[in-house]
C-alpha cells in the first residue's frame, strides 16, 4: 500500500526505520540535544512540555528546524535545573 504522503515527508510509516521518532536526548553542558531520525532537507518543529498534566500539554518550542541526513540535533539551552522536561517532534508545513 501507498501512503498519500510518502514523497511529501521522506517517511515510510508502515517501515520501522523509516518512522518519524525522537531518539534517546543527552544532557550536556549547554543544555538537553534533543535528536530525531531525519531526511536531508526536510523541515522540522519541535514542542516542549515541562507538566503533561496541562491543556494543552506541549507549547511551540523552535518551529523551523532543517534536517539533516539521517539524525538532525538540537540543543535546548533552556533546559535548566531537574526538569521534567518533554518533547515531541513533526513535519513543518
């Protein structure tokens, strides 16, 4: 089967490697690398929640972030103290 938006996302849905994930984040001295599987070129956002118990839950973060062959990064400078700190990742349109 053929999913509509194949082409248009670089993503296979149906294919585990090819889904849309955001990976294991590392803290660092600068902050949280928040990292995500990718496609060169493709265009990302990410939303960032520090209570899921809110409504709703996740705010805008960053809304444009390039892609990058295979895993793009990004440091979240504003990461700061124990946290928690939630993130979730999609396509820009």
């Amino acid at each position: 089967m053929r999913f509509p938006h194949e082409c248009t996302l670089g993503f296979r849905p149906r294919r585990q490697p090819s889904a849309l994930r955001l990976l294991s984040p590392i803290p660092d001295a600068n902050g949280i690398q928040i990292r995500w599987h990718s496609v060169s070129g493709q265009t990302y956002f990410l939303d960032r929640s520090t209570n899921l118990g809110t409504v709703p839950a996740f705010s805008p973060f960053v809304e444009t972030v390039l892609g990058q062959t295979g895993t793009t990064f990004f440091t979240d400078t504003n990461a700061v103290g124990a946290g928690p700190f939630y993130y979730r990742v999609g396509v820009a349109r």
